[in-house]
C-alpha cells in the first residue's frame, strides 16, 4: 500500500512528467483527482492509485502560494480545518469563484476579506485569513502534512496506517524497557497506571469509543482538528505540543514520535527517572483537561495543565542529589545562550520576541530597547491558534514590524526559539511547511531594513516579551505601545533589567 501510495504522491506532484500527462490526459481529463470516479474501464494501476485517495486525504493540504491551481470546494487547502477541505454547500451561490486567487484582493497578495466573511461560516473565513499568503510569487505546492517538511514519506504512510487500524489488541512493545518503567516509584501510582493503560491504547479517547458506541464525534475535544487517538490527544494535538514545549520538559515533538518511542526515550535518558516522572503528569494533565473539557464543558489553559502536572509532580518527585532543583530540566539545544538581558551595541536598537498560548488561542509579542536599556516601543497580535513554532515565527514578524514602526536602521532580532532563528540565519535548510509562507515574509519585509540580525537567547533572558505575550493572551490584546507609554505587566522587567549607571 506503501508503494502505491507513493506512486500517487508523485503523480500528484511531478505534473511535468510524461507519465502523469499521459494518465491526465487518458483518464482525468479536466476532473479534479479528489472527485473523480473511475469506470470499469481501466487499468489495474490506475484503480490502484485512485483508491489510495481515502488514505492520501488524511495526510495531503495545500500550501497557498499564487493560489492560481487550488479549487477552493474541492481540494484540501486549509491546514486549520479537519480534513483540509471547505464545505461545499455555498458553491452553488458563488459559481464564478473556484481558485483560491479569486479570493485575493485586485492586484495584490491579500485576503478580500469582505468577500471571504460573506461566502463562508465565521468559523471558516477566518481560519481563510490566518492563512498567511508568500510574499514573493511562487507557486502553490502540495505538501505531506504528517512529516515537519511536508515530503512523503513510506515510514510516514505505514504510521498512518498503523493509526488506522481498527484493532484494539496491544501494540507491539518488544523493545519498550519494561523492567526499567517498573522500577520507576517517584510517580503517583494512579498516573504509572495511566501510563502503562496509554502504552496499551487502553483509555476511552474518542477514535476508541467510536468503534463501540454509535454516534460519537471522533474529533479532539481539545483542538478540533483532528481524530482523537491517544496518540494525537498526547503529542500530536497542537494544545498538547504547547503543554509539553511550555514545561520544563521542553519538548518539540516530532510527527514520526509515537507515545512509546518518546516514553521510552525518557526512561532511557541519563536522568531518565526524573524525565519520565514529569512526562507522564504532564500526559495525566492533558488527560484530566480532557475530560473536564468533555464532561464538565470546562475551558482549559495551556498554563494551568502545565501548572497542575508540576504540582503532581513535587508531591510524589525526590530529588536523589543535595541541592537538586526538581524543577530544573536539561532542555536540549538550549545550553547556550545568555542568562539575563543584555544591551545592544550603540546605535543599535534590540528586539526581543516571544510567544504565549491559551486555549486554542495565543499570543506573539515584541519588545524593543536600545543599547542603554530605554524602551522604544512593543506590540502584540492574537492568533487563532497554538501551535508552537508558528507562534514563534510570527512572533519575530511582529518584531520586524516594530523595526519598522520605530524606524530603526540597525536592529537584533532576539528570541528563545532556536529552529526558527537557525532558519533565518541560514543554519537550518529545511523549513517546516507550517512556517514556510510566514518564513517567505519575514525575509521579505526585513530585506527592507538596511541592518537585521537574528539571535538566539536563553528563555531567562526573554523576560519582558514572555510577560508581555502571556499578558495579550491572557486578556486577548492586539496593540502598540509607544515609548512613553510602556505597558504596566513589563514595567518591572524593564527597570530591572535596565543597566545601572556607573
């Protein structure tokens, strides 16, 4: 299935070569791959193909570039929607809109927004504008979503399929270090439970309960947009990745990582104990919110999952070393850097960036000081959504654009987001398809300040962004601040942090 399914990821990205010419033009014609139904008339090859869409629809989205070849009712093209796709039930009223350029403004690169809120749901036209349109020309590219840098791959399709399964059997655990996840005491004996009953995908997420119960929504009660495994409820759900990256854990997690490889790479770490005994509160929160949220119709915070998985944590955790802070974990990739704030050189102004999260919501903030620690201004805008290393990204746009509203000329870009900052230095080649678009405008928009560098800081010293962040989400502000008037939740950061003259 594998190899058929990879044979149809190239005919649907290769449109040059001869071989998917031929087919189009023998089969497809002017049909749309995703609706057409074939006849009896055709090759066993090309049924093969045909038949993998079911498979290939859980995994395939555009990524809007001219959005000259994208059919907005029929192909899967918003990466925030379950299944990618619109609803086609306006199609009818609006028979001269099909590509997705028909929505941009006349003779620009943006979202008519006045026409996109009265042809779609309010749910729908704004995850439509959150979509953030390339900067320069290019082309609209069809990406693997179950793989960070969106290229198929066949280990990618056999985990989808594996996930697919119907079989409620346990999984394959040969290799899992049994002895060593029994040893482990520091844990609350209900969570070590918990975790042995998620190891066995024995606990009632929704893609469980819907094999036996009639009529249950398999949908993730935490982000909507996803069918609610144990493993996408713990690691795959944009919530869950922002608990476990905003933990001390740290985490980033992979779209190959399942829920055994990433528990047993815990066990197995150096401090292994005390990296599992935080891991798995940190899954019994996601849990518990979870639940209240299904049961009880609870909001959930981001934070106060975080907050409760730490407390589980220090009541059960002791520290086998004098001294030992239990609350301190090694955060890979994250040793270096500076510990507190530092100025900039002289006629140089810095920005510091972060980003927050709340709910299904968050915030990316910017804060600039120049090279005697006065502040210059700040800003933050609101998103619909959580995920991490989008946040961040847009996070160090709202700091390019306070560059640009100050007018300064020579600037550091300074965050705690280390693949995003390799990325704009040039460090890391491959950029995650989720960023891509936003990546292409940060580039773009700083091409026009005459001195941009971007830096890499330790968490601790990103102080005055975090706070002004989680302030945004927290109370839903998109703003600006202007020297004179610093907001209130950053004041004592900024004094404090303010060089003393000698």
């Amino acid at each position: 299935m594998a190899l058929v399914a990879k044979l149809a990821w190239r005919f649907l990205t290769e449109k040059d070569s001869i071989w998917v010419q031929i087919l189009k033009a023998k089969y497809l014609k002017d049909e749309n791959f995703w609706t057409y139904q074939p006849n009896g008339n055709v090759s066993a090859s090309w049924k093969s193909i045909v038949e993998s869409r079911i498979h290939l629809a859980k995994g395939c989205c555009w990524i809007v570039g001219n959005g000259k070849s994208i059919n907005i009712w029929k192909d899967p093209w918003i990466p925030s929607i379950l299944g990618f796709k619109i609803s086609e039930d306006m199609q009818a009223d609006h028979p001269n809109i099909t590509w997705v350029n028909d929505l941009f403004n006349n003779y620009e690169k943006t979202w008519n927004k006045n026409l996109i809120f009265n042809m779609f749901s309010p749910f729908e036209a704004q995850r439509i504008i959150d979509i953030i349109i390339p900067a320069e020309e290019e082309e609209d590219n069809l990406i693997w979503t179950l793989t960070p840098h969106g290229n198929f791959t066949p280990k990618s399709f056999h985990l989808l399929m594996h996930s697919q399964q119907a079989s409620h059997s346990a999984p394959i655990l040969d290799d899992f270090p049994w002895k060593k996840f029994w040893k482990i005491k520091d844990v609350s004996p209900r969570v070590h439970t918990f975790i042995w009953r998620i190891l066995h995908n024995g606990i009632g997420v929704n893609d469980n309960s819907s094999k036996f119960v009639e009529g249950v929504i398999n949908e993730c009660a935490h982000c909507h947009n996803g069918e609610e495994s144990v493993a996408h409820l713990l690691l795959h759900c944009s919530v869950a990745q922002a608990v476990l990256f905003a933990s001390p854990l740290n985490l980033r997690v992979r779209t190959t990582d399942s829920i055994p490889s990433v528990i047993a790479r815990w066990i197995k770490d150096h401090d292994g104990e005390r990296k599992f005994c935080l891991g798995a509160c940190l899954f019994w929160s996601i849990w518990k919110s979870r639940n209240k949220v299904v049961f009880e119709k609870s909001d959930f915070a981001v934070d106060n999952m975080v907050e409760a998985a730490m407390k589980n944590f220090h009541n059960f955790f002791r520290p086998t070393r004098d001294g030992e802070d239990p609350s301190t974990l090694p955060s890979p990739n994250r040793t270096l850097g500076l510990i507190c704030w530092s100025p900039p050189p002289t006629n140089c102004i810095k920005i510091n960036v972060d980003g927050a999260t709340c709910h299904l919501s968050s915030a990316a903030a910017a804060v600039a000081r120049d090279s005697e620690g006065s502040f210059l201004g700040c800003g933050s805008d609101i998103l619909n959504q959580s995920i991490p290393i989008v946040v961040e990204a847009h996070a160090i746009f709202i700091g390019i654009q306070l560059a640009l509203k100050i007018n300064s000329s020579a600037c550091i870009i300074e965050g705690d987001a280390s693949m995003v900052i390799d990325i704009l230095k040039g460090e890391e080649v491959n950029t995650p398809w989720r960023i891509k678009n936003i990546m292409s405008k940060i580039k773009s928009v700083a091409s026009t300040i005459p001195t941009v560098e971007f830096s890499y800081v330790n968490r601790k010293a990103n102080g005055a962004a975090h706070a002004l962040a989680k302030h945004s989400v927290s109370f839903s502000i998109s703003d600006w601040w202007s020297a004179d008037a610093p907001p209130s939740c950053i004041s004592n950061i900024l004094y404090s942090e303010k060089p003393q003259a000698v």
